[in-house]
C-alpha cells in the first residue's frame, strides 16, 4: 500500500463518517444507487431519500418493475 493511501485510510478512520445507509453493506445496487443521489446533493439531504427509496425498491428487479 502506498504512502498516500496508508494517510488516506488513517484519516478516514479517525475523521470519516462511519455510519451511512449504504456503508451497512456490500449490496453493489444500493452502493450505486447512494453514489447516483450524492451527485445531485449533500449527504445529510441524501440520507431520508435513500432510506425511503431503498423501502420501496430494495432490489434491482423491483426497479426494473
């Protein structure tokens, strides 16, 4: 590992925030689905539109329907 990714990795565990929706698992639909709405606007508007979309469409195929 690098220098820079060691420093990087240090900070985030000390001074990151640890304790978003899409943090709690490895699903690479809801991990895309976070990164699409932070695009758009700031994490703590993002926080209750992630959480009641992700109710309502927990899986790709029930997107797709």
């Amino acid at each position: 590992m690098s220098l820079i990714a060691s420093r990087l990795i240090h900070w985030h565990n000390d001074h990151g925030r640890h304790h978003l929706p899409w943090q709690r698992n490895r699903d690479p639909y809801a991990i895309w689905l976070s990164e699409i709405m932070l695009q758009q606007t700031q994490v703590n508007t993002v926080i209750p539109y992630y959480t009641r979309f992700m109710q309502t469409f927990p899986t790709v195929a029930s997107l797709a329907q």
